[in-house]
C-alpha cells in the first residue's frame, strides 16, 4: 500500500477511545432519568386507581345505605298488618352498627299528594357516608352522597 492511499484511509478510521470517554455516562444518565419519569407516571396512574376504587365502594355503601332508607319508608307507608300509613315529612337515622355502614347517616322525606282520591307519595332517601377527619378541613376526608327518589301510590 502506498502512502497516498494510507492518507486517504484515514479519514475514515474511528475516532480513538480517547475522545469517546464519557459518552456511555451521558447515555446511562438520560435512559435512568427516563425510567424515572416512567416510574413516577406509573406511580401517579396508580394513586389515582386507588383513589377511584375507594369513590366507588363508598359509593356503593351510600346507595345501599339510601336504598334501605327507601324501604323502611315504605315498609312504614305500606305496613303489612293493613294499619295506618304513616308519610313522616323528614326522619333521619345513622345506620346502626352494621358491618361497612358504621359511618353512613341517611336522611329520609316523604310528601303525600292527592290526586284524584288516589293517594301519591314521593319518598327521597339521601344517604351520606364519609371516612376520614371529615370534621377538620385538613383534606383527610371522603365524603360520598347517593340520592333515591321513589314515587308510590294506593
């Protein structure tokens, strides 16, 4: 090989190793902070499932918690034994200690109308069920509130 095609090989040879200290910590830095912005996202997406699972099961309980105050409004409205009915304008009762309803408190109203001679009622049952210092505003509270309207006559 003569000397002018060794001179014009070497612009082409790689740069020595010398030069190339520190790329390999550049990349080590960038694809660990993309992993931690990856596990934070992840971290955030799954706060935010926890908090949804738990609207949800205490959603439940107040609809439940105001389902059963509908009933006992018309189970008083409807008595089995054909008494009389009794349409009380507001009630309200916190759920005795039944197991997940320990903190649910329903409030109960039931408007009678006449309508030709036919006896209509409307009951609403709103029950509010709430976890945590709801009584401090520190931000440590969940409150859930679920609404039942039911129309009847006789």
């Amino acid at each position: 090989m003569n000397r002018r095609t060794q001179i014009s090989f070497q612009g082409f040879a790689t740069t020595s190793p010398a030069k190339q200290q520190g790329s390999a910590l550049v990349i080590g830095i960038f694809v660990i902070t993309v992993m931690f912005l990856m596990a934070s996202a992840l971290i955030n997406v799954l706060e935010d499932a926890d908090e949804q699972v738990n609207l949800e099961v205490w959603g439940t309980r107040a609809l439940a918690a105001a389902n059963s105050g509908a009933d006992s409004a018309l189970a008083q409205l409807f008595p089995l034994d054909a008494s009389t009915a009794i349409c009380a304008a507001t009630s309200d009762w916190a759920v005795p200690d039944v197991p997940g309803f320990h903190a649910c408190r329903v409030a109960l109203t039931c408007n009678a109308m006449l309508v030709d001679t036919v006896n209509h009622y409307r009951i609403t049952s709103s029950a509010t069920c709430e976890t945590g210092d709801c009584d401090n505003d520190n931000g440590n509270c969940l409150r859930v509130n679920r609404q039942v309207e039911v129309e009847a006559r006789d």
